[in-house]
C-alpha cells in the first residue's frame, strides 16, 4: 500500500533547497548560452531571428535556459517541478511553435530572442540525451541507478563545450564572466510566455514565481551556490572514457543543426518540423508512441482521495499488459480535489497504437478506510494528440477497481 507523505522541509536557506535539489535535465546554463549564441552566428545575416539574438544576446540566454527555471523551486528538493516537467515532457512541440510563431508575428526582437532561444533548449536537450547522455547512462526516467552519472556527464560538459567547441579561454569559465551573460531578468517577455502557455496547457505560473527562479539562476551562477564551476582539466579527464568527448561534440553538432532548420524554415512560415513526440529526456525514438501524459482528477466529494497504488494499463492483442503505476516520488498522489499529471516512458517499438485493446485504470490495495477513490476525470495525451477527455464521476473500490477508458487511436 503506498503510504501518505508527509513533506518535511529541513531548515536550510531557498537557494540551497533550489540548488541542491536540480535535477539536471540535459545541457547545463553555459551550453545552452553557447549553443544559442553559435546557432546565431550560423544564420543567415538577413535573418531577423539572428539579428534579434545579437542584439539581445542576455535575453537569448535566459531563453535557452527558460524551459529548466522550473526546476528551481523548493519544491524541487522533493523533486516536485511541475511547469519544467511540462515544458520537457508534454506538448513541447506545441508550446515552442506557439511562441515562436507569437514573436516572429510580433516583430519584436525581444520577443524573437527568447522564442530562438527556447528552441535552441529543445533541439540541445534531445541531442545531449539522445547523442551524449543516454547510450551510456539510459533515459532518465526510467534509470535511477545511473542518474548520478548522468548529473555528472551533463555537468562535465559545460567547461569542455565553453573552451573546447566554442574556443573561449578556459580562465574565463568563472562566476564573474559566466553571470554577466544574465543580468538582468525584468527584460525576459513573461508576458509571451504565460500567454502560450495559457493557450497550450490551459494555465500558467505567475510572473512572481517565473521571475524567483530566474533569480535563484542567477544568484547561483554568481556565487556557486549549487553550481561548481568544474576546470577544463577535471572536465576532460571525466570525458576521456567511452568515447564520451566525441558523443559530445556531435551532440553539440546535431543540436545547432537542428535548431538552425527549425528557425530558418520558421521564418518562412513553415513550422511543419516542430512534433508533440519530443521527450527531452528520451532524445529521438523509434516507439510509435513517444509522448504518453494522463491527468488524473480526483473529486471533491468527502474522503475522495486514496491511498492505494493507482496504474494506467494497456492490452495488447496478444493478451499482454503494459502498465504504469501512477506515483510522483515525495508526493501525495490522488488526495481530494487534486489534478495530477504523469509523464509516463514507453520505449517499445512493438507498441503500436492499433495493437490497443483496452485501456483502464487500475486501484490495487487494502481495504483501509483510505482506500476508496473518487475518479472525478481523466484525460489521455499521446504524441500530442488528446485520445480522450472523460468525466467519469465514480467511486472506485474494492468492488469496482478499475475503470475502462473507450480511447480513439484512430488519429495516433
């Protein structure tokens, strides 16, 4: 039976809860500004996205940076992050189009920076995972033995990509310099980024919380509170194995190529490249689903919430079983009146949407008093795609455990 979590929140400053509680995604603050910036250098002169990244280099950065704010939050210390999870795992596609079509329409090259910049973050993302990171370390998701290596990978990365691939002097890897690529956060267009997305997941974060993480960033950046400024040497002798520092340097490759054709086919109004199948942490896959999120709301009614494991299952037509147990670590799931999301891994080739024979939840648990649960709604998103979007306004119990979803794959 999954027990109820208590969160305890141990006496220490914000900044330490924030920073020590990173979980490092992809390419650190300094290779995603590297990769803007020479993606900049890359573009034609006439484009306006390369203009708009020279003249507001500070604001690129911090959209380069934007989709990983989230995850400096306190709450991120128990590995609660819910605006970065969404802008890495659902719709991403959507909400990266959506804004750049926003700036590019509106002219304004603040606004056209931070858009480039923000699809400079997903095009480094699935490239440092699916080129640098996961051959060794797996997907994230779904290998936390080897998470600690993937921390370091990522962070062994950003001196060698500052010095090595770029060619700055590697005296100039430092606090001062570093944070002066920042500065000033008040010019970050939040008022763009809360429109989209409004306009893609149905809400926003506040411009208050948006601009506390962008100052723990920057706080931390200038006094290596949770980010050490690793030497070029120790770099390198990390990336000296398993042909590490080449997977790098076509990581790094991959991810400005890419960007550049997402940015140079936007400004000519084709946006026909940017999909809802992109995972950051999966980098590319083959899996005919590739972007599976449920949202789960429990209702209001009295002692709604449960306290059993709670799974999403699929049958296959050969009369096996996918399934996923619905669990955020150091959370309490399905508590009264609570949405949740799960950004759920499949890597299976053989899974295809038409091999789908039903779909259901699935309550399993003792019979406590907490064990009973009202599923007020679910809705399924796959590659994108909303399959359903169900009331289903039920007790879910020791009788009737499970609840059958009728899903469309027609137009997976």
């Amino acid at each position: 039976m999954k027990k109820r979590k208590i969160s305890i929140f141990l006496s220490a400053t914000f900044l330490t809860l924030c920073f020590n509680g990173i979980t490092a995604k992809a390419f650190q603050p300094v290779s995603h500004c590297m990769l803007i910036q020479s993606v900049a250098n890359s573009l034609p002169e006439n484009s306006l996205i390369a203009k708009s990244i020279k003249k507001y280099p500070k604001i690129a950065n911090w959209g380069a940076n934007a989709p990983d704010l989230g995850y400096l939050q306190p709450g991120q210390a128990l590995e609660r992050a819910p605006w970065a999870d969404r802008y890495h795992y659902y719709k991403v596609g959507s909400f990266a189009k959506e804004q750049l079509k926003e700036a590019l329409n509106s002219k304004d090259m603040k606004k056209i920076s931070f858009a480039a910049g923000w699809v400079s973050h997903i095009t480094g993302d699935l490239n440092c995972h699916g080129k640098f990171v996961n051959p060794e370390c797996g997907v994230y998701m779904a290998n936390e033995s080897s998470r600690p290596l993937h921390k370091k990978l990522e962070h062994s990365a950003e001196s060698f990509v500052f010095s090595n691939i770029i060619g700055n002097d590697s005296n100039s890897f430092n606090s001062t310099n570093i944070s002066s690529k920042f500065d000033n956060y008040d010019e970050i267009p939040f008022d763009m980024i809360n429109k989209i997305s409004q306009k893609v997941y149905g809400q926003n974060p506040s411009e208050t919380e948006e601009k506390l993480w962008c100052k723990a960033l920057l706080v931390g950046l200038k006094t290596g509170v949770g980010y050490t400024y690793e030497n070029l040497d120790a770099s390198e002798n990390t990336l000296s194995q398993n042909n590490r520092k080449e997977r790098l340097e076509e990581a790094f490759k991959s991810a400005k190529e890419d960007c550049i054709k997402l940015l140079s086919e936007a400004e000519n109004d084709n946006y026909s490249s940017f999909t809802d199948r992109w995972n950051l942490d999966v980098g590319g896959s083959d899996s005919p689903i590739s972007s599976l999120t449920i949202t789960v709301e429990t209702g209001k009614n009295i002692g709604a919430g449960t306290d059993d494991n709670v799974y999403l299952c699929f049958k296959l037509k050969n009369g096996s079983i996918k399934e996923w147990e619905l669990d955020k670590k150091n959370y309490n799931d399905f508590e009264r009146g609570d949405s949740d999301e799960y950004y759920l891994y499949i890597n299976d080739i053989n899974i295809h949407p038409e091999d789908i024979v039903k779909t259901y939840i699935d309550k399993r648990g003792s019979n406590s008093i907490a064990s009973d649960w009202y599923l007020k709604e679910v809705k399924l998103d796959v590659n994108g795609i909303d399959v359903i979007n169900k009331t289903i306004n039920k007790w879910i119990n020791t009788k009737n455990n499970s609840e059958e979803l009728k899903v469309n794959w027609n137009n997976v």
